[in-house]
C-alpha cells in the first residue's frame, strides 16, 4: 500500500510541476517584491468554524429517537441558513450586493465539513453520543 501511495505522490508532484512550470515568471522578481502571500477571508472562517460546531447543535437540539434523515435534513437546513447569513453579513460589512449564487454554492462545502466532522471527530470521541445523553438526562428528571 505505501508503494502505491509513493508512485501515486510522485505522479501528482509531476503533473503539477510539468503543469505550473509554463506560468512561473522566467526571470527572478524585483528585491523587495511580494512573490507570495497567504490571507484567509473572515467571513469563510466563521462559516467554517460554524460547520464544524453544527453537528454538536443539531444533536442538542434532537433526541435519540429522531431518525438519521431527519437530522441530515435538519443539519443541511442549518448549513443553508448559515451560509445565507453568512453572505449576507459579507454583503453588509463590504457594501456591495448580496450574491445568492455564492451563498447557495457555499452550503455545500459547509455541509460536507458538517457531516465529515460528525462522523471523523465528534462520533468517534463520544461526544455526539454525550450530546444526546445530555436531553435525555433532562427528561428523565
């Protein structure tokens, strides 16, 4: 297995090198030029960070004896409203328009964190199941 995985990095590493070597600049920067930079945009760390706690509020939220689809529905409607939310508050804070599409095309990448980190991290560790046990406790008394 770990061959197969070294012949499939080195091809990857190729394809990008023989891929990106047509667009590098020939010739060296000016001294004192930004040749790279790194920035991360606030509004798509909020919707992150969000997607990633929203599997933990769905399970507050729902009792164990909601059904699987019932809490896929519920947690793709929260991603939904999350990412409208979300782009409109980068609508207000830049002034410009309100763009549906990115907010629409946004959803889907949160949802997918939402649901791998359901079931990479908070399944696994326990805490879905602490989550749930803790309505029941509330019931229960």
């Amino acid at each position: 297995m770990s061959r197969l995985f070294r012949r499939a990095a080195l091809t990857v590493a190729l394809f990008l090198t023989v891929l990106l070597l047509p667009v590098l600049p020939a010739t060296a920067a000016e001294p004192g030029a930004e040749v790279a930079a790194f920035t991360l945009d606030p509004a798509a760390v909020v919707q992150f960070l969000i997607a990633v706690v929203l599997p933990v509020l769905v399970g507050l939220v729902t009792t164990r004896v909601v059904s699987g689809s019932s809490k896929a529905w519920l947690l793709a409607a929260l991603t939904l409203v999350t990412s409208l939310l979300v782009e409109l508050a980068r609508a207000i804070d830049q002034g410009s328009v309100f763009d549906l599409g990115v907010a629409l095309m946004t959803a889907l990448p949160a949802f997918v964190v939402s649901v791998a980190t359901h079931y990479g991290l908070w399944k696994p560790t326990g805490v879905s199941a602490a989550v749930q046990a803790v309505g029941a406790k509330h019931r229960a008394n």
